[in-house]
C-alpha cells in the first residue's frame, strides 16, 4: 500500500511516516476543541487524559497553521486557531483512508504513525458554485462545503442569482418567489450554433432557513459563505419580477449569453436592492458580500427617461459612471453594516468600487494586477485556468461545455501569485478560487464530474500560492486521493476520460469544439479589453 504521507492533497509543507500505527477511539482536550473534532470524525467518546487518544489543543503559529503527531500510543493535533485543528482532522482523515469518507463506520480508525506540519500561503481558498444557470439544491451545497474542507478550503462562493433564476426567498417581496424564482424552458442545445429549447420548465430557489442551515454548516467546517447578488447586469430574473426597475428583459431568461436585461441604475433600484441584501443577511452571517458588477449591459440607459434624469442629476456624462455609481451606493450600504463587498473586475474598470472593495478577477493576470496595483485586495479567478465549466480535454467522448478545453495541468499551472508582479502587488492577493457556471451543468453528477479532480489542483495551488507540481498531483491522484473520492460518493472525471455514462455520446450533450471559448479567442478578446467605459455588449441566443 502506498504511504498515505505521500497522497496527501493538498500537500503538506512538511509530512513524514515513521512506521507502525495508532489505532483511536476517543478524543481529548479543551471541550471547544473536542467538539470541533467530533463534528468532523463523528461521536467520539472523550478520554480522560491524552494517553491513547487523539488529543487536540492550541498552539503558536500563523494563521490556520496546524502539526499532527501519530506515534503508536496517541496522536496530538496541535492548530494555531481553530481553522488550523480543522484541517490538522482533514489530513488526518486523509491517512486513515477511504473508510474515513464512509457513513455509517465507527468513528475513529487506523492511522499510520508519522508527522505533519502545515501552513497555507494564502487566506481566500475556495470554490464558486453557480445556482442560477441550474439550480442545485441545498443538499448538494452541504455536499459541497464537506468537499471544500476535505480539501482545507474556506470559502463557498455562491453564484445565487443571474438572468436564468434568483434563488433567494424573499419574504418582504414574495413576486420574486413567485416569479424570479424559475424559467419556462431551458437552452439545451450548442448555443453558438444550434441553439434548442427543452421545453421543461426549471426553478428552485433557497429559503432564508435554508441559507442559514447551509452557512452554518458551512461555518462549523470553516468555510465562510460568500453570497453573490449579481447586478446590475444580469439581473433578467429580477426584472421578471419588478419590470418598471429596468431595461432590456420582460421575462427570466431561457438560454445563454450576456443578456441586455440590466436593472436602471436609479435610487429606486438601489433601495430595492439594499432591502433584498438586509434579508439575505438575515439568513447568511459573512464578512463578504459578493455584487456581480460583471458584463453589464449600457446600451438602452441613455434612452431611458429615468436613467437619463438620474445622469442629470448626479453630472453622469458616460453610463459607465451609473455603473459604478450603482455599486459603490450599495457597497455603502454594506459597509454601514460592516460588511466587505466583493466585485468582479468591470466594477474596478467603471469605477464601481470603495478603497475596501475585494476585486474577484476573471479577465486574466493584467487587469488583476492593475486592481492590486490601485491598492485592492484581490482574488484571483482567471478563467485560464480556474473555470470548471470548461472541457476537459480535446476527447471526443468529453460532453458538451461551453468552453476549453482547460485540463488538469492547465489547472494544476494556476499562479496565484505572478512572479512578476511586484512584492506589493503580490501582497493584495487574497488568494484564489475555481469556478463553476453552470450553463451546461445540470445536475449534481455532472458538477463532480466538471469540477474533480481539477479542484484538486486548484486547492494545491492556492494551498502553496503556487503552481502544483503536476507528476505529484497525478502520482497521488492515482494511488491515494481518488479512492477518498470515490468513498465520499464524488463522481469525479477519472484521469483516463469520462467513464461511458459521463460521455456526451451523440445527442444533444455531445462533445462540440464549435460551441466552445477556445483559449485563443479568449486571449484575444482579454487583450483588446477596454480602459473603461461600456462594460459588454448582449449576445443572448434567445430564439
Ligand atoms: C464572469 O465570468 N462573467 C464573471
């Protein structure tokens, strides 16, 4: 059997075996610590002293910093903070083995003896889930957040409203609900060249008790929920419900693209929007709230009268300045609750954002070093190579995405630290995260299939804040952590390609370079990428 001290993933900073094993059953130390420790081994029995089991305490360290001792009598998890006990019972977890994922085993097990000590280089590790496009429900995302900390992540970025769908209850305006909440049909065919319709209506949306079970859940894990309101573009679903609050869209949206359906950036909006976000606070306790800002659609507001008269009054000459006005008065409104927002980057392009505002940068290394450069905390989601959604790889048999392909090496070469950029443009990094739209994600089983093992790599990358060393990754891939996977029930790609039933055979879902981003078209759009001013222009398939 392979040293379970080599397969762990993320890789530790340091980890060695040294023969024999500890086999426990009970857990000792400070009670917060114990609790912390049975919620992610199970019930445990407490032991009267540390001989012989596992004991847990609190020690010097950076931030989520953690060593693990295994020798034949007991085993000592010593963590910085809690963060860093959490991940000290990850690796543990990892070197008992696959049982350890298993429902319904005894809690405790057989661990080699050997030692680790760890330390991540950055603080924002995560992963974006994208509700909209399809809606998950909340047992996925508790799924989730259980594959996020296996792998020491600590942020669930939820994607939870875009054109296609608003998944946020509101009690205040129950039309949302009734309205915003689900589509008639959805595009299922290749959406640059043969765009179909199912027929089938989709919908769902979260009620404030579950987004709350869901980041509580998420916090006793030590995984902070970053809710996304995405506005002021993509904002058809919401337009559905209050058409008077915008331009461009009179339903919610049946297909793909960046759609015109963009909320008018008007006081009126603006008092809607910070009402929806004091509900959702309700549910959800984060230090982050995430507002889209992205492919914002400007075109139809200089010929709306109210838009118009709103430029007037606050001396707009460009509507790319309404843009940013929209967002820094909502972001002011978060801060009065003591709330960080979180921005793509066409919200730093226009202006949209305050000196705290967290830039999340999609559009490659330039414009995130240009945010960073201005003094904002960043977080690095180049779509080269942390977008999910895209293919696998150039096989025929891979189903149809929407873009790539972007591999697991390509995943694996992820730099969320550019080594040249400056030192102090190297400090604005928050860190990093994967993304998952999910335009061709429909269920549960194609989000394994889409996002593992890549976010494997991805959690290495942002673990080290560098790329992962790509032989290791697949090396340990193959003889330790995708028989963890298998156990904890992921349907991940396997390394070879899709299994048959993950194939896209030659229906609707098959393999189609023609419908996809390719990386040289993407290059090219990221280079001819304006200074400012209009932030996208529509091109919604929609018939
Ligand atoms: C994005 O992909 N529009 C953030």
């Amino acid at each position: 059997m392979t040293d379970p001290y080599r397969t762990l993933l993320p890789a530790p900073r340091h980890a060695a075996s040294a023969g024999g094993s500890f086999t426990f059953g009970s857990v000792h130390g400070d009670p917060a610590l114990v609790e912390a420790v049975q919620l992610l081994l199970g019930p445990l029995p407490v032991a009267a002293g540390p001989e012989g089991a596992l004991s847990v305490r609190l020690g010097a360290g950076g931030p989520e910093s953690y060593r693990l001792q295994v020798s034949p009598g007991g085993a000592e998890i010593v963590g910085a903070d809690l963060a860093g006990v959490r991940h000290a019972v990850q690796t543990l977890k990892q070197l008992i083995g696959p049982a350890a994922y298993r429902a319904g085993g005894r809690p405790g097990g057989v661990v080699p003896c050997g030692e680790v000590e760890d330390e991540p280089a950055l603080g924002w590790r995560g992963g974006m889930l994208d509700v909209a496009r399809h809606f998950l429900d909340k047992r996925t995302l508790l799924r989730y957040v259980d594959l996020l900390a296996m792998h020491r992540m600590n942020r669930l970025h939820l994607h939870l409203t875009d054109d296609q769908g608003w998944r946020i209850e509101s009690r205040k305006y129950p039309e949302i609900n009734a309205v915003a909440t689900h589509r008639r049909e959805t595009m299922v065919g290749r959406f640059r060249t043969e765009p179909t319709f199912d027929g089938t209506p989709h919908g769902g949306y979260y009620t404030l008790d579950d987004l709350a079970e869901v980041a509580a859940y998420a916090a006793q894990r030590g995984i902070t929920v970053v809710p996304e309101i995405d506005l002021p573009g993509h904002a058809s679903a919401l337009l559905a419900a209050f058409p008077e609050l915008g331009t461009g869209a009179d339903e919610v949206l049946r297909g793909w693209g960046i759609s015109a359906g963009v909320l008018k950036p008007i006081p009126a909006a603006v008092k809607l929007v910070c009402e929806l976000i004091d509900e959702l606070l309700t549910a959800i306790d984060t230090p982050y709230v995430h507002l889209g800002g992205d492919e914002c659609v400007t075109t139809d507001w200089p010929g709306d009268p109210e838009v118009a008269a709103h430029m007037a009054a606050i001396g707009a000459e460009q509507p790319g300045e309404l843009h940013g006005w929209f967002l820094r008065e909502v972001g002011g409104h978060l801060a009065e609750r003591g709330k960080r927002m979180v921005v793509w980057d066409e919200a730093f392009q226009t202006g949209g954002v305050l000196p705290d505002t967290i830039v999340m940068c999609w559009r490659g290394d330039a414009i995130s070093r240009q945010a960073a450069a201005a003094g904002h905390d960043v977080v690095r989601a180049p779509v080269y190579p942390t977008y999910l959604d895209y293919d696998q790889s150039d096989l025929p048999e891979e189903p149809l995405s929407i873009g790539g392909p972007i591999t697991l090496e390509d995943s694996a070469s992820f730099a969320p630290l550019p080594e040249s950029w400056t030192d102090q443009e190297r400090a604005k990094v928050l860190g990093g995260q994967f993304q998952a739209w999910s335009e061709y994600i429909p269920h549960e089983r194609h989000l394994d299939y889409m996002v593992f093992p890549r976010a494997c790599a991805i959690a290495e990358a942002v673990w080290y804040g560098a790329p992962a060393d790509y032989p290791s990754l697949v090396e340990r891939l193959r003889e330790g952590h995708l028989a963890r996977l298998d156990a904890a029930g992921c349907a991940y790609r396997p390394l070879e390609g899709p299994l048959p039933w993950q194939a896209g055979g030659t229906g609707r879902r098959a393999h189609a370079p023609g419908n996809r981003t390719t990386k040289e078209r993407w290059l090219e759009w990221v280079a001819r990428l304006p200074d400012s001013g209009v932030v996208a222009k529509a091109t919604t398939h929609e018939s």
